[in-house]
C-alpha cells in the first residue's frame, strides 16, 4: 500500500496539483463508506496508521527510552497531579545525564560558549583571555563569524583540525588526518549515520567495564579476519577511574598491530560532548573519526549529512572545549583541573559505593566498576517472577524494573536492551545522582530486591 | 551480499567474538587472492564499497548541497593557494545562511542564549532584565536547570508550551495542543522524520512567492478529496515583505474550510529558528505540529525521535525566543523591533533590486519576490548550449550554473534540484548578500548571461 506525500513550502506558486503523485488505498476507500454512516463524527478513518506506517520504523526498538522511560513520565504526572505513591520523586537512573543530576558544567566550556553566543561579551574583564583566545579562533572559522551561520556539512574546518590533533596527541603520535574527522550530532548521530551506508543493524553492548589491550586486539583480529566494519564507540574515554585500568583507543592499538591490520580494518570511531567529565548532552555535539574508508565511500558520507545541512554549530564549540581543554600556564588551567578531578574523583567514589553495595544483596551480582557512570548489576530472578512476567507479556528483567520503578519511583533499564547472555538477568542504572542521594537509591534497590525474592520465593 | 557491523562500546566486557553475526562476501573472499598477489601494499580490497554499501543512500541527491557546492568549496580552496580565477572570491548565493551573508544576529536572542549557557551572568548588570526572566523560566524546564542535560525527545515542555501559545496568537485563535508539538534539530529533521514514518518519497517545491489563501485551499481540498497527508514547511512565516501578501497557515486555513476538513486532513507543519528575521541557521532548532496524528502514530513517533536522544537544547531555547520574542512594554522591546524592521526592510529592498535588475537582461524572467529570501528566475538556454550539456553529461541548468560558479565565483541552485516545469530552466540564488555586494552579483550574472547567449548563438 503506497502512500503519497505532498510537501507544501511557502510560495508553491502556481503549481496545479494534478501533477503530483497520489494513490488510494482500499483502507482509505472503506473509510469514506465508514464516513457516511457516522456522520455526526465527521472523522474518516486515518491515513497514516500502525497498519499502513513504516513497518521499519515501527520495528525500532532502543531500550534506554523505551517502555520503562514512558511509565516513568506517567508515574512523574501522577505525582504532579497528587497522587500519592511510595515515593516521593522518580530518579531517573536509566541514562547518563550528569547535569540532571546536579554535576555544574565546566566553568571554561561554558565562559567559551557564552563568548561565541554574544560576541560583546569579549570586551568584558569578567572572562579570562584564554577563553576569549579560544572563542575568537571558534568564530574566524563560522560563516559571517557566528555560531547561528550554517557549517560545512562535515563540520567546521578548525574544529576538526583541533579534533585530529587531539586523537593524535591521545594515541602517541598516531597521526589523524581532519579529512577523516566528521562532526556529529552527538555520538548516536554518526553511529546511525554509518549504519545507514551498511544497512545491516548493529551488535549490541555492555557497560561499567574498561576493555583491556587484549580484548580490542581479539575484536581487531576477529574484524579482520572476518571482514568485519568495525564502530567504536568510545564516548567514554575520558571516564576511566580505576587505578589499575587506562584507555586504549581502537585506532592505537590497530596501528601497534602493524601494516596488515592499519590498512586493511575499516573502523569508525565514535566521541561526544555527552560524557566524559563534561557531561554536556543538550549540547548534542560530536565527532566521528573513520579510519581506511574508501574515498567514494566518503563523498557518499558528506553528500548523506549534508542533506541536514550540518551539525549544530553550538555542539561543535562545544566538542572543540572537550578536545582542547586549557592546558598548563594558561589562566584558566587551574580552575579547569580543580573542576574535573572533582567530577572524576566523584565518579570513582561513587562506583565503589555502588559495587560495594551491590555485592552485600542476595542475588544481585556487581563487577568493579571501572570506567563510565553506569553499574550493570546481574539479578537473579526467581522462577515464580518469571511466570508472572511471562503472564504479562514481559521479559522478566523487563517485569522487575517495572515493578521497581512502580514501588520506589527508580527508573533504570532492562539487561534485555543490551544483549545480556540467554538466561541471565541485569539491569542499568547510572550512579550519577549526588552521593548522599546515590546512598538512598542503592538502599532501596536493596530493600525492594530483598522484598520481590520474598514475594515470588 | 551482507555485512556485518560490529558495534563496539567502551567496556564491552568479556563477550566472545564469535557470539556476533558475521557473513563473507565473494568480493571480499577475491581481496584475499589479490593480497597475494602484492603482498607489497598490503591493502585489501575494502568491505565498504559503492557497490556494497546501502543503495538507497547512494540513490540520495539534494541539490542545494549537490555538485555545484562541492565545485564551489574546490574553487575556495584553490583560490586560498594563489591559483589566479576572474573573480577573488566565491559567493555562496546557493542556500539561506543569513549570518554568513552578514546579517547581524537579533541581540535579544543572542542575550537569553548567553545567559541561558553562562547562568553567572545572571548576576551582571549588564543584561535586561527581561533576557534574564526568559533565561531563568528557560533553566527552570531544564534537568539541572542546565542546556547541557538531555531534554525529553519530544523537547522541553514549557517551550513546546511557547510554541502552541503563539501558533493560538498567530492562527487567530485557532487552538493549538502543545501535546501536538515536536521540537527539532532544524525543519529538515523534522521533515525527514515524518518522511521515515511515511516511507514514500516527497514532493518538490518552488520559492520567493507567497501562496494566495485560494491557492492553499485548493491544496487542502486535494489532500482531502486523494487522502494525501499533508507536509507544509512554513519556515518562511516571518518572512512576507510584499504590502499586497499576508501569511495564511495551513492550520488556519484548515479550520476556516470547516469540520471535515480540520478533523480529518492529517498535517504536519515545519518551522524553524534558521530563517525568518532571526537568521539562527547553526543552532538546528525548529518545530513541527501535527494535526489529526493517530495517537499510535504519536507513540511511534516519540519512539522513533527517543533513538536520537533529543534536538539540541540550545537550539530549543533559540526556538522558544523566536516565537516568544519581546512585546510592548518590556525593557527590550524597542531594540527588538528595530532590529526586526531592519531585516525585513533589507530583504524588502534586495527583492525589488533583484527582480527590477533580472527583468532587464533578455532571457530572465523573474517574478515578484514577496517573502522568504530567494529569487528563482526562469533563464534561456540556447540550443546549442544544451548540446554541450549533453556532451557534459549534465542537465543544461546545471552546466549553466557550473559555468556561472566557473567564470565570475557566484554559487546557485539548477532549477532542476526543485522541480521545475520540463522543457523549462531556472536557478536558485538568495538576496542575502548586503546591498551593495548584491547590485554587484546582480550585475555580474547578467554580464555572464549576455556573453553565454552570444556564446550558444
């Protein structure tokens, strides 16, 4: 069944709309009989359906704004409406938003920002010079010198520059080239972007655990062997905590596995504004750096972003910050150091807590937490729960957050959306909220697990 | 032929590679052999090729990005390294970026941006007071108070708020639902959005004229009478500077044509912050508003938007100023409207010069410019010049357009990336460039067009 689309601008002008394309459809021919006989309704039947959709798009699943997220918007509704429930608030611990859960952003980010947005600012002896220096060289590089003209579609030129000096200085003097360097909306955006130029879907993840040297060689090895395309989403980099671990980037490492490997494995790497210590994700700013794509598989890559023109121009300030932070000897590097050791510091604290906490509950089953913001605790869930949630339909990690978020107003997400192992059950939750605050989530996850194994005993 | 895409994250843990999905293609398998055979470039044919990749994205075209842009920023750079050209520079007459022509940004919204992005200016004395209220009621909607935390993926509800206020104040009352609205990343990402849902491809449009109320009502009555779901990008709302034109919404119109109409057409409209007076291209904010949506279709839609997280914060709030800008009374309305006279009046002036000036060259016509921010004259091509496209390979606007970008530096649209009329040639150019510089581009096409007709004789 075909449906037509009539896109109308401003000023069609005298076009005559018999030379467009249409259809009919026996659905919307039945619709019209249904008209006569309700007419007091005046409302046919409608053309766009769950039926005559994109079975595509109705195909979509993304777990960590799925079902969950929508019960906790009505759970939050209730309660603004009065409703009295177990709990007072809904803590969103499903997704890693630092700055809804009270991180304050990076004073030098944000001065750089305000300094690009209101260009009268630079005049003021509130801003240090080296946030005026940086924001000055951001706005030689935009049309007109402003942040509200459009970009390339890859991105702005200097900001990609800043972005393939920082990936090399990152990996030892592996040199990036800015040609490769395609500025994103936001990390999600490039990934989707690549996977709509390979049309298969995509594998699946887990998070909270830094991947060894090892681990990346096997994947690398295992790509090249089976003439795999390889995304690596490292959005993360920046988060690692735990002493014992550090971060190997994809590319380092595939060019440490020598010539084969670096000119053969076709990788696209993937960073954000989202995470790391900044945490900026309104922002929506990102990077994606492709390694060994064919030249016309590029131009096919700039032609598919530039049908949204470009990424937005804030976001690439933004991203432009989180790669070429004040470093030594300037103003503003020691209020910058203060602030992310802070936030890092806060992280690895609050990661300790959580694994510690965790791992005192019956059947639940916590690994170190040594990177990231999120735990992904495995939970055991006994047969009886499995049944009820079977009788409604559920999975059955998918029935115990439900039912969390139901009795303490905790929203995290189901194992289920991340590929967890046949048989086993996990949930994600962020330990982002402020630490006092963190101490309350994890003792009533505690005290409602101990209760639903109770319960269905 | 499949391939399989390994979608890597930080911390994937110690999943085995063999649990994914893998596939060999026989291309792939031949790379092996060639390997071999020249072990010296140990370069393997590559899995991502134009034959391999997702033929849909290869079938992509859009013409305001297309060939002549890529020609145009080639041009750039040649001229960056000395190559001497009879122009010294290009000018980017193909796309509506208003700031990058040297339109000055409106300071209110640039004001409650900054404040909104850098929150200690609050305190400064040196902001209205009333950019400092829209701030705070903007920071108070945001998780954290903060633009650097995700929003929801319809957008921030008091802006979604804003939104269908001044659709109510704009459409004369009619009511508009902001459960109806949808914030977006620009208008173009909420047009691909519906699209997607759609699954047909959409229609083209013409620019520079405004439709007459009759016209659009011929419109609706044909998307009713062929049960076609209507698309209506209205960006250019604000932009109506002939004295004998007014804006009619579709919306509006809507209602006024009676019940069966406003309950049964099913309508999307599209606005954004990249044109109107504002000109905010490269903060990607815009809206859409959808009439007599199925609320399965509105569930699916949310799903689908949540994969993206949400439109970028900053541009939302960009958004809500353009439609919630100073009124009378307020400490910065007199500033406010100054400038937006300005704008108008500018673009008023350029429309007249542009069409008085084209209407004098034998082989332009150009109709009334009444609103947005482009002429699109129709253009005579020889014969003969058509013969020598053929040979090119090339649509004779679009060999008429690379030889203008060629020979004098101007960057246009072809027509022919807009639908026109067949046997007819057009092109695309804004009037954005500052008077002066556009008496000079005017001038410059019409030279260039005399010697092509004495060229193609």
């Amino acid at each position: 069944m075909q449906r037509a689309a009539a896109l109308v601008r401003r000023g069609c002008g005298p076009r005559t709309p018999s030379s467009w394309g249409r259809s009919q459809s026996s659905a919307a021919a039945e619709a019209s009989a249904v008209l006569k006989v309700r007419p007091e309704r005046s409302r046919r039947e409608r053309i766009l359906t769950l039926e005559s959709m994109n079975p595509q798009v109705k195909a979509v699943e993304y777990a960590v704004r799925g079902p969950i997220v929508l019960k906790a918007g009505e759970i939050e509704l209730e309660l603004q409406r009065g409703i009295k429930k177990p709990f007072t608030e809904v803590i969103r611990a499903n997704i890693g938003d630092a700055q809804a859960m009270g991180q304050q952003p990076i004073t030098f980010l944000r001065q750089v920002m305000a300094l690009c947005t209101y260009p009268n600012l630079l005049d003021s002896p509130s801003f240090p010079e080296d946030a005026k220096k940086r924001a000055r060289r951001i706005l030689q590089a935009c049309g007109g010198n402003s942040l509200g003209s459009y970009s390339a579609s890859q991105g702005v030129n200097c900001i990609r520059e800043d972005v393939a000096a920082y990936i090399t200085r990152r990996d030892g003097g592996v040199p990036a080239d800015p040609d490769n360097i395609y500025l994103t909306t936001g990390a999600s955006d490039g990934i989707s972007t690549i996977l709509k130029i390979l049309v298969s879907g995509g594998g699946k993840s887990r998070t909270g655990q830094v991947q060894s040297r090892k681990c990346i060689e096997d994947v690398i090895h295992f790509a090249w062997e089976e003439k795999l395309f390889l995304l690596a989403d490292e959005v993360y980099q920046d988060n690692v905590y735990s002493p014992d671990c550090r971060f190997h980037s994809f590319k380092k490492v595939l060019y440490e596995m020598g010539p084969e490997y670096s000119s053969n494995v076709e990788l696209a790497s993937f960073h954000s504004t989202s995470k790391g210590y900044m945490g900026e994700c309104g922002y929506r700013g990102g990077y994606m750096e492709v390694i060994n794509l064919h030249p016309e598989i590029k131009g096919q890559l700039v032609k598919l972003l530039s049908v949204r023109l470009c990424p937005p121009v804030s976001g690439q300030a933004a991203m432009d910050i989180v790669v070429n932070p004040p470093v030594a000897g300037e103003e503003s590097f020691e209020q910058f150091s203060r602030e992310k050791e802070s936030v890092l510091g806060n992280l690895a604290k609050k990661a300790k807590l959580t694994e510690d906490l965790f791992n005192q509950v019956p059947g639940i089953h916590c690994n170190p937490l040594q990177g990231a913001m999120y735990a992904f605790p495995r939970i055991f869930i006994p047969a009886k729960a499995v049944e009820a949630a079977q009788a409604h339909q559920m999975a059955p990690d998918m029935f115990y957050c439900m039912k969390l978020l139901e009795e303490t107003g905790i929203c995290v997400v189901p194992g289920s959306g991340f590929g967890q192992r046949e048989g086993t059950y996990h949930f994600r939750m962020t330990i982002l909220p402020p630490v006092e605050k963190l101490k309350t989530v994890l003792q009533k996850v505690k005290d409602f697990h101990i209760n639903f194994l109770e319960k269905y005993a």
